[in-house]
C-alpha cells in the first residue's frame, strides 16, 4: 500500500499536458526525446507486451503506439501511474493514439496489478526513482519475462533538467514567502468595494508585481515569476467581469497551484541520483539478475545537453 499524496500530479495530467519535466514549448529537444523512444521501441518484434511505469499522460505508450502501427505490429501496450490519471479524456488531441492503450491510474510501482513475467519491455521516463525503489524494482522484475528489457531515463542531480527545476522550486518558494498574495487580495477587495480611486488602486497593483522581479535575487533566470506576474495581472483585469468573492478565489487559486507546483519541483530535485545511488540501483539489478547493456548520460543536441542518465538492462 503506498499513501503518498498525489493531487500535484493528479491536477497538473488533468490540466492535459502529454508530458513533463521538459518544457513544452521546447519542441526541438522533445523531438530529440521522441526519437529516443524511437530508437529503443525500433529493437523490438511484432507481438510484445509493453508497460510504461509513471507514464503521466503517457507520452511513452503514445510513442509505443505509433511506432507498433506503422510496422503493423500487434503490440499490447500499459501505463500505470500513481497519480488519478485519464489521458484519453485530459488529451483530447491525441485521443485516438491513446485510445489504443491500456491506462491505470492510482497504481503503485511497488505494487503492480499484473502476472509474474507479463511484459517483454518495461519503461520508465522520470517516474520510477519518485518511488521506493527497495520496493518498485523488485516489482517490476517480477512483471518482466526472463529475456525482457527494462529502460529507463533517470533524473539525474547534475542535469540541465534538475538544474531548471531547482532554480523554478527557488523563484515558486520566494514567491509564497512573499506578500504578493495578500497585497493583491487587499488590494482587489478594495477596489471591488470602491473604497478608493481605481487609478491609484491599479498604479500600486502594478508596482508591487514589478517589485517581485526587481527584488528577487537573479532576475535573468526568472521563469515563475514572470507567470505568476502575468496570472495576477490577468486576474485584476477580469475583476469587473466576475462576483468580487469568485475574483478573490482567483487569486487563492493561482498561489493553491503554485504551491503544488513547488512540492512537484521539489520532489523531482530529491528523486534526482548521483553517482552513488545509481551505482546502488545497477548493483540492486545485477544482484536482481539482470545484465546491463547501456548506462550512459542521457543527452541531446550539438551541445549535448545533460537530460538524465539512461539505463538499459536485460533480465536473465
Ligand atoms: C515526472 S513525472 C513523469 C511522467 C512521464 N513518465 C513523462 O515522462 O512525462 C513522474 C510521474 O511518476 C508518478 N509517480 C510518482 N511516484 C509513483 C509511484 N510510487 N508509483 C507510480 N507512479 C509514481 C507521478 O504521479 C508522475 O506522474
């Protein structure tokens, strides 16, 4: 039984992401990632049996799925994820891709719901290190046939990925140790009553945003901060065109999702291995019967960006 909370997740896949870790707008390096995926499902026959651990929206099974189609392969294809999950209603472009995949949310890595050697292929992008992995790997040996693989890209403490996300934590931390929550509530409701002239009430507004960006310590790697400013400064525009309780919640909502957003940030910092823990997950599988065939950092680009460290190992 695992009681971990998950709302961050179950909120952030309903809000219809295909994917997380790598922004979405950076389609070049998702195209990379895609490729990737590509590459490992190419080495696989017609008739396999594939599950995605952690899959999120299962942006891997959906790779999976359309690799198996355009070879015309009968592949059965599984994403399981802790988080209450439901690609195919919170995916609605990739509805039919999905549709063709087996999904199950609120199931554990350490406590899979499926026969001893089911699957020929096990993946895992980002997911598996968030579980305990005394107890998720011996899981997900017991799934695998004798013969069948098991990839995965891991977060890794000196990548590009966790070095972002680290700094994304910082600027989410400052911005909910701030005032700027309660300054824009005092300030809406002051203006809703009309206590004041708007003029006034709208400079100052303004001000204690531009403030937040001028005072945070390193201004050129801001990345939360502009959001949150843009989200607040969205909300005092819409405040005529809503009941003054609803603009309130507005506000209490955008610090609500910020503060998930920062346990998700900080959860993938501490999910991160370095060096010692991963040499720890290679011996755990080795002494788990499985031989390993790549261990590589897992990076893209001329510049070979650091994304994670990559594993592939076959159980014998
Ligand atoms: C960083 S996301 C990665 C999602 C997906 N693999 C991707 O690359 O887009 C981590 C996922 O792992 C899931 N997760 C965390 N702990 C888990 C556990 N113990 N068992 C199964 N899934 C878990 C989370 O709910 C989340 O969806």
């Amino acid at each position: 039984m695992v009681t971990k909370e998950t709302r961050g997740w179950d909120n952030y896949w309903k809000r219809g992401a295909l994917h997380s870790c790598v922004s979405a707008s950076d389609k070049q390096k998702q195209q990379e990632i895609n490729d990737f995926w590509r590459g490992i499902y190419a080495q696989f026959p017609d008739d396999i049996a594939s599950l995605d651990i952690g899959t999120g929206n299962g942006l891997l099974p959906s790779l999976a799925v359309t690799y198996a189609n355009e070879q015309e392969y009968d592949w059965e294809i599984h994403g399981v994820d802790l988080a209450d999950i439901d690609p195919v209603r919170d995916v609605p472009a990739a509805q039919d891709i999905l549709d063709q995949v087996n999904f199950q949310g609120r199931v554990a890595a350490e406590d899979l719901p499926f026969k001893a050697g089911y699957f020929d292929l096990v993946t895992s992008q980002y997911a598996i290190e968030y579980s305990d992995m005394a107890r998720s790997i011996p899981e997900m040996v017991r799934v695998l046939r004798k013969g069948g693989i098991f990839c995965a890209i891991l977060h890794s403490h000196n990548s590009i990925v966790v070095a972002q996300n680290n700094e994304n934590a910082q600027e989410a931390d400052y911005l909910l140790k701030s005032d700027i929550f309660t300054e824009c509530k005092d300030l809406l409701s002051l203006m809703l009553s009309r206590k004041e002239a708007e003029g006034g009430i709208y400079n100052q507004y303004v001000e204690n945003l531009v403030r937040l960006s001028e005072s945070y310590p390193s201004p050129l790697s801001m990345n939360i901060i502009p959001v949150m400013q843009n989200s607040l400064m969205e909300i005092m525009k819409l405040s005529r065109k809503y009941h003054p309780q609803q603009v309130l919640e507005m506000v209490d909502n955008a610090r609500r999702r910020l503060s998930e957003q920062r346990d998700l940030l900080r959860d993938l910092v501490s999910s991160a291995l370095d060096e010692v823990k991963l040499e720890e997950l290679l011996v755990q599988l080795k002494s788990l019967n499985f031989e390993l065939i790549h261990e590589e950092k897992f990076s893209i680009g001329q510049e070979n960006v650091m994304l994670g460290h990559y594993i592939q190992l076959k159980k014998r």
